[in-house]
C-alpha cells in the first residue's frame, strides 16, 4: 500500500472542526476532494482517513497539516476584539480568510515596529489619545488636525475617490500603517468576504495599523477608513463589519461609528447644506459632491442626525447595493496589477521593507513572508516602489 492511500486515526471533532471552519457541508467537501459524502461522515466518526486525504483536506480548508493532528479543535478564536454582529448576534467563529489575514498584519506590524524602535522613531501620541468619553465633535476636530487637514478639506478633490486617495496618504504620512485587500495576501483564489468584516484596527503606539477590506463596495471604504482610524485614537483593536451600515450594539463601535461620522460629514454644515438642494436633484448625490463623501455615506449621515427616516435610508440602500452589483458585473473589476500591490501592502510599508532589503538588513525570504511576493514578483514590486 502507498503511503498516500496508507489509513490513519485522528481525532474525528479535529477532522469536523476543519470542514466547518470553512462553511462547507459533507457534500460539497467530498465533491471538492473527489469521494462520496458518505466517505466524509465516516472519518468524522471514525477518524479514520486516508494520508492523501488529510493532505487535500488542509489545503481545501486552509488548515495548517499540524493541526489535523492535534487532539482536539484548536482555538481559532480571533487574537483581537470582535465586534462583527448580524442583527443583534455576534459572530463566533471566524473565517480561515479572516484569521490569516489578521496574523498576516500582526506580522507586518511587528516588523514595523521594531524597524521604527531601531531607528529612534518616537511614540506616536495621538495612539489612545481618546476616551470613550470623549465627544465626537472634538475627537473629529483632533484627528483632522493630525492629519493637517482643513475642515473642509474635501472640497479641493474633484471626486470623492480622489478624496479618498488623498486621506489615505494623509493617514499614512501621520505614521499608520494602511492596507486596502479585498484578497488573502495575493491569493485571488481567496477572496474576504465582506458580510463577515469590513475592516479591522491593530493598536500600537509606533506602528497602529488599520485594514479596509478591498472587496467592498468602494462607496463603503471610505468610512470603513476613518472609522478603524478612531478606533486608533481611543486604543482599541477590533474587528468590524457595519452590517448594513448599522453599528453593532457594543460601546466603542457606536464611538467610532460617530467620530467617523463627524470627521467625513460634519453634522452642522450637513444640516446647512440640507436645505441648499437644488430642486429636482437627489439630495444624496448633492451631498456627495458636495463633501466629496459617496452618496451611500451621505445617506447614511443624514439618518444620523435625523433629515431622512430609517425606512428612506434603507429605500436607498437596498437602490444603491443592486446598483453597485450590476456595476460590478458590467466591469469586472480588475486594475493595474502593480498598483494593487501599493495599497495591499501599504506605500509607508512597502517602502520600510524595500530599503531594509537594500541595505541588507533583511533577508529577501523574510521580505517575501512579510509582503506575500516571491521571487520576480517582488523584483517588480520593487521597481514600482521607485526607491
């Protein structure tokens, strides 16, 4: 007998825990590995399975093959707070793709942070300025300031995607860390979903870090950004995903959501500019233009301090999602493949880790593990970086 087809005994709630980690049924499994279903249930009995099929079985789950081994499910619980809900019901159990893509920026931050310290870099001291406590109003106003932008800043971009570009190397020019990947790593076969997180803030006083899942609507990114960057300011990782829009119950959700909210749309010049809509025009796409926000988030701050109900801004909403649906199948996304690159790893990172490298103080191994290219890939990314 072949050591592939050789018959081993491992612990069958391992082998159950791994097939539900992804949202897989028996049936879809057996069909992806190529056995019948009845093959499946049996080994998550039994835990009798074949070598071959331990070995297709963590590359279809995205386990590591050790843990297979283990005697009992290991705990994939995320290493940060979790404030993702649908409704009023926290989500368990996190993605595979969520896990990895977590551990994969605490990497990336622990490197930036020790190259910071070696290099004299001093604590950042906007990083846990905030308070829950605080008022939105004036934590808005602070974190503008950092950044050296004007409170109407936005209105020197020609389009709200412009605005967008610009506040994220703004962000990143204060000294955190940005990332934009709507993939694990450059693995396009493992794309995030967005119903399951949005973004996510990691907290540290030299390298903060904060994460905006690519594969969401764009409309929605912005928010998304300078939500998890208030997650900075008041020192608290988390993970969120705004399950239509709506922020979860928890305390430090509904802060951000609301310093976001100010620093984007500033509730007294909203109202000003409420009642200066042309006749005949929506007033969301008035309000976009205007504050170089998506008309998405100009609804949505509108339901914030009460111009529109919930039943309008949800009538909006749901116009809004199938829009964006057909927009996306019209396109069929893509872009510059080396511009991705600079916004899922991140321009101020990128660039740390190019000049480590070429100064010999990083080893092009560790660079390829930190960044996720290989090889010529990395060469070009290089190239691109200009430096």
């Amino acid at each position: 007998m072949s050591s592939a087809r050789l018959q081993i005994s491992l612990q069958p709630a391992v082998l159950l825990w791994a097939r539900e980690r992804v949202g897989l049924d028996p049936k879809e499994l057996a069909v992806k590995i190529g056995i019948k279903p009845d093959r499946v249930s049996e080994w998550e009995t039994s835990g009798k399975i074949s070598f071959s099929q331990v070995e297709k079985l963590a590359h279809l789950t995205h386990t590591p093959l050790g843990f297979l081994y283990l005697p009992e499910p290991p705990d994939d619980r995320l290493p940060i707070p979790d404030f993702r809900t649908i409704g009023d019901q926290t989500l368990l159990r996190p993605s595979p793709d969520l896990l990895d893509t977590v551990q994969a920026m605490q990497r990336r931050q622990g490197w930036m942070r020790d190259e910071l310290i070696e290099d004299g870099a001093r604590p950042l001291g906007f990083v846990g300025s905030a308070t829950l406590d605080s008022k939105p109003i004036e934590v808005a106003e602070a974190m503008r300031t950092a950044l050296r932008l004007a409170r109407n800043w936005a209105e020197a971009e020609r389009t709200w995607t412009d605005a967008l570009r610009h506040l994220r190397d703004r962000i990143e020019e204060a000294g955190v860390l940005v990332v934009f990947n709507g993939v694990v790593g450059n693995n396009t076969h493992r794309k995030l979903n967005p119903d399951e997180f949005r973004g996510f803030a990691l907290v540290d006083a030299y390298a903060p870090l904060v994460f905006i899942n690519g594969a969401d609507y764009k409309a929605a990114q912005m928010f998304t950004m300078v939500h998890e960057l208030a997650h900075i300011w008041a020192g608290a990782d988390g993970v969120s995903n705004f399950q239509d829009m709506q922020p979860s119950p928890n305390r430090t959700e509904r802060f951000c959501n609301a310093v976001a909210a100010e620093f984007l749309v500033p509730a007294r010049d909203l109202r000003s500019a409420w009642g200066q809509v042309p006749q005949g025009e929506a007033p969301f796409n008035f309000l976009a233009r205007r504050f170089k926000v998506s008309s998405l988030v100009a609804a949505r701050r509108a339901l914030d301090i009460s111009l529109i109900d919930r039943d309008g801004f949800f009538d909006f909403y749901n116009a809004y999602r199938e829009d964006e649906r057909r927009r996306r199948l019209h396109d069929g996304g893509g872009g510059d493949f080396w511009n991705n690159q600079n916004v899922r790893i991140g321009q101020r990172f990128g660039a740390a880790v190019v000049r480590a490298v070429k100064e010999g103080r990083l080893l092009f191994r560790d660079a390829y593990l930190l960044t996720g290219l290989k090889g010529k890939t990395f060469d070009h990314f290089v190239e691109a970086m200009g430096i």
